[in-house]
C-alpha cells in the first residue's frame, strides 16, 4: 500500500540499566556501505566501562523516503560524515538532539521508492560497531550468498556478523556464488562461464497476488456482478554493471480479471536504464516518479497516469515513458523530465464496478492538442532539506493527466455517454515536510490553468505519533488533514473535472504493531464539512512467514448528493482482500 506513510521497526538491543547508573554514550563517526540492493550504516560508538550497547528506534518515512533513528543517551563527539555524492541509496544525513539526552539521525534516500517492501535490521559486532542494514525484501532470492545478509524485519543481535561480508563487490565473483554453484563451475568451458556469469548478474524478484473484491450493494447496472476474482503478477528484472554506476531495470504488470475485460491489461511499470555519476543521474525508459507528502489524497502527484481499474485511490500508477536528469548538488536536487509518451486513465467496463453511470467511453477520448504535442509534456522540480524542512518546488506543462468528463445526451435528454477530455495545461505545485519530536507536519499546494478557470488547491496536516504505547511495543499514530478546492460546488467546472474535495476533512489512526509479521492498521474517514458526505477507509497488512503477505481494505460511502462526482460510487461499499506471494 503505498499511502501508508510510515513503517516503524523496533530495534532493541540495550540491557536494562537505571538512568542514576547510566553514562551517556558518544558515537565517533558514521560510515556508509552499499551492495546492490542494500546499504548498511557503520555507527562507531566509544566504548564504555561498563560496556554498554546503545538503544534504538527506527522507523521509515515515505514521501519522500528516509530512513530515521533515533538513539537513547548519546551525543556526537564530532561533526559528522555525509554520505558520498555517489552512493545508491543515501542522499544526506540530518542530525539534532532530541529530549536534552537522546540523538536523531535522518538518512533521506535518494530514489522515490515504495518503503513497504524494506526492512532494518541491527547488528552489533565485535569492533564495537553497530550496523544498520536497510535491505529491500525483494532481493531475498536463493541465489544470493547466504552470508551476504540474513532475511528479517526485526532486529535482532548477532556479534558474529562480520561486517565486511556487507560491502562485496557489485560485480560478479566467484565468491558471490552460493558453495554449490560455485563447485559446479569447476573446470567448466569460458562459454559456460560466460553464460554463468551473465545470468548470475541478473536479480530476479516481484509478487504474485490473487485477489477478491466483494460489494455489499445490488449493483446500479444490472450488467455489473456483486463479487470479482482477479490474479495479477508484477515480476522485476534487475541488473547492475560499471561498479554500480549503471543498472537496468524492467517492470511489467499483467492483471487478468473475472467478468471486466478492461480491468484484464498489461502495462510496462518500468522499463529504465539508469547512469549515475558524482553529481548528476539519467534514467531513460518507462518509470514511475511519486510526489507528494499527505496521507489522505495526493494532490500535486502529476507525472504518472492513474491505473483507475486497479483501485480508484489512485495509488496504482501507469508507466510513464521519460528522460530524466538530475543535477544533485549541495544546495539541492533539480530534477528534469521530458515524458515522451501520454497514457490515457484506464476506466472499468460494462461488467466493472466503480465506475461511471453510464460507462466512460475509452476509444472516443478527445484532446486539445493533436500529433507530437499531444504526447509530449514537461516538468521540472527542485527539492532540498534545510535543517528538519523538506521542500519540494515543481511545475508541469503538457497533457492532463485528470481528465474533463464530458457527459453526451440522447434525444429524450438523457446521458447516453461520457467521454474523457485532456486538455494541455500549466501546474506549479509546492510540497513541505518537517518533523518536530514526534509531529510530522505536511503540506501540498497547486495552482492550475487550462482546464476552465484558474483554479487553487491545498491539502494538509499533521500527524502525532506515541511511540511504544503504554510499553505494548505499538506505535499508534493521530492523522488529521485538511483539503481545499477553490473549484467548490455545484458547478459543471467542478462536476466534470471531478474535483472531489473541496471542503474536506480527513481524521485517521495508524497502528504499528512492530511484531515480526509487520502487522499494520490504517483506518479513517473523510468528511465533507459541506455536503456532510462520509468515506470511510480500512486499511490493514500482515506477513505470512517470509514470503507472504496478506491485505485486506474496506471501503463505504455515505451521504453522497447526486451533485458530488462521487455519486458514482454511492452503490459501491467494497471490501477487498489481497493474498501476495513475494519472490
């Protein structure tokens, strides 16, 4: 699920000890290491008579993605290092004190990535070190070297993890092969080698998801169905080369569905070579990019069409062929991108449900702009960190991604068709994140032109969070969010542009239960303060050993007037239930 904002891993590793007895501890340096899917962080911490190991809490934000800990009862003993320009995963390193003893670190990565599928691991070694490993679960295949990492999303001590065998080398060697692969190459051909060594670069990982979706409701259309089985499989095939400096990644999605041939596709999620050198990256191909920092609705999230027959959230994206180059310096990251091609929204069928009333005629699809023009569009956007303030500036010029629905009537008066519209428009957008103790604080803002009237919005909030309540080992977090549209009500502007929150409220809680399944529950309600229209959203995870994954999500509408584009949806009250095998 990608709105879920944060994942919290408790990593206790400290014996008890009295505060009376307790000598603060002094962390002498950080150093930064990498494989190729997972980057460990070196914290030399002096040691101390008696010796003590040091206590954590980590937890990753999304939006954009850091990895954050904070360290019970110590104190730098000196300015400290940043990680190279060069690194795969590490952008900068923040740091503050935090409650007069303890210490905050925040690693902000450097690719907007799905946090969902990482987890944080500890290990205390010999050296007197700790190690933080940040691992992406989705390279745990059996080909990689046992002794490379050790599958988990909890921490856990093992003095025995020595930490060299993190930092092999991104090439292929024989020493990355498991014991009996590596005896199978003896006195092989330099043909069969070769093959060996081409296919060993390779890294094979994704899911595979069966699906039920389930509506309360007798359907409005008498063609549409009450229940839908569906499967999916979304494999990655990844490979780096050029000391890590270059890797290529393909992506695809293929969805086959019961009853709803629209919501049968396949769709390319990337399709990227990336070249990454000191201060600058260029990734080529089909990508997905995420903007945005809010929890109930992502406002300024432009570059990537909505794969609406997914889920009508708006989370699922499309691919989106691009040319991106970012300049990274120390002031800040420019990111440029020239999309090369449009992807039209994906809207259900006959046989689907939430949909539009009548169904949305895809093949008649209209545009302002014709040719080349139609396809092409440009964005740019400027991020950087100042102190514990994450800003993100962007503009976007080019072909809508959110459609004008267009309704088409018959000779009797009556809507016989609706028909999507992409105008070419104008978008500048801002987006703001800090934390404070345990408040995060958001905001995302636009301004739009060429769809109608000029128009404003702006959705934001704050959200609290009591870490280890009343010593459960849950974090449970308070989500509140406000969302403006000058757009507003009853006008065909705001009707068929579908502006869905004009005057809205968003009351959330977020439970991490910080067990070894990652158990997570997301559960809340919209409120529309005018039209006193409800959504409310249940959104729960679990883990089934290492390889599964189960989710489940309610979603009711309440109270919807026929004026609010969400109408469509008043029959719609689902549940859905996932069941993932990752590999």
């Amino acid at each position: 699920m990608r709105n879920t904002r944060l994942k919290y891993i408790s990593l206790a590793t400290c014996l008890a000890f009295s505060e009376a007895d307790a000598q603060q501890l002094v962390l002498d340096s950080i150093d930064y290491q990498s494989t190729s899917r997972q980057a460990v962080i070196d914290l030399s911490i002096a040691p101390t008579e008696p010796p003590e190991k040091p206590e954590f809490k980590a937890f990753l934000i999304d939006n954009p993605p850091r990895l954050v800990l904070d360290v019970k009862n110590l104190k730098p003993s000196a300015p400290l290092s940043q990680p190279s320009a060069d690194h795969p995963y590490f952008q900068r390193l923040r740091s503050a004190p935090r409650n007069k003893n303890d210490f905050r670190l925040v690693f902000d990565l450097k690719n907007q990535t799905d946090i969902h599928g990482y987890t944080i691991d500890i290990e205390s070694t010999a050296h007197g070190s700790s190690l933080i490993t940040l691992t992406d679960e989705s390279t745990l295949t059996r080909e990689q070297n046992p002794n490379t990492f050790e599958p988990s999303n909890y921490a856990h001590s093992n003095s025995e993890l020595h930490k060299y065998d993190l930092t092999a080398p991104q090439q292929s060697t024989n020493d990355s092969y498991p014991g009996n692969f590596k005896e199978n190459r003896i006195g092989a051909s330099s043909d069969e080698s070769f093959f060996n060594d081409l296919i060993s670069d390779w890294e094979i990982s994704g899911y595979a998801e069966v699906e039920s979706l389930g509506f309360f409701q007798t359907p409005q259309d008498n063609q549409q169905h009450s229940h839908y089985i569906s499967g999916a499989i979304n494999p990655e095939l990844y490979r780096s080369w050029d000391n890590g400096s270059q890797s290529f990644t393909f992506s695809p999605f293929y969805r086959y569905s019961q009853h709803d041939s629209r919501r049968t596709h396949f769709d390319i999620r990337e399709l990227t070579w990336l070249k990454a050198a000191y201060d600058w990256e260029l990734r080529v191909g089909f990508r997905q990019v995420f903007w945005g920092v809010t929890e109930g609705f992502h406002l300024i999230d432009i570059i990537n069409q909505a794969d609406f027959v997914e889920n009508i959230d708006g989370e699922q994206k499309l691919g989106q062929p691009m040319i991106n180059l970012a300049l990274i310096q120390d002031w800040g990251t420019i990111d440029l991108f020239l999309l090369t091609g449009f992807r039209e929204r994906t809207f259900a069928g006959h046989e689907g449900r939430l949909r539009t009333h009548p169904v949305t005629s895809v093949g008649d699809a209209q545009f302002e702009r014709e040719g080349v023009e139609k396809h092409l569009a440009y964005a740019g956007r400027y991020s950087h960190s100042f102190g514990d303030w994450d800003v993100g500036l962007a503009h976007f010029y080019g072909t809508a991604r959110q459609p004008t629905m267009l309704p088409r009537f018959n000779q009797l008066g009556e809507i016989e068709r609706i028909i999507p519209l992409y105008e070419n428009i104008n978008q500048t957008s801002i987006d703001v994140q800090t934390i404070k103790g345990s408040w995060l604080w958001k905001l995302e803002a636009l301004m739009r032109s060429g769809q109608g009237d000029r128009f404003y919005a702006a959705t934001g909030g704050v959200e609290y969070t009591f870490f280890d309540l009343f010593e459960s080992g849950v974090d449970l977090g308070l989500i509140a969010e406000y969302m403006y549209d000058s757009r507003g009500y009853n006008n065909f502007q705001a009707l068929t542009q579908q502006a869905l929150f004009q005057d809205d409220f968003l009351a959330a809680v977020r439970l991490g239960f910080n067990d070894i399944q990652n158990t997570q529950l997301l559960a809340g309600v919209i409120f529309d303060r005018t039209q006193n229209s409800k959504i409310y959203n249940i959104e729960a995870s679990r883990r089934i050993g290492n390889d599964w994954t189960v989710d489940l999500q309610v979603r009711l509408f309440r109270g919807i007037p026929v004026t609010d584009p969400l109408i469509m949806f008043s029959a719609d009250d689902h549940v859905r239930f996932q069941l993932k095998y990752h590999f």
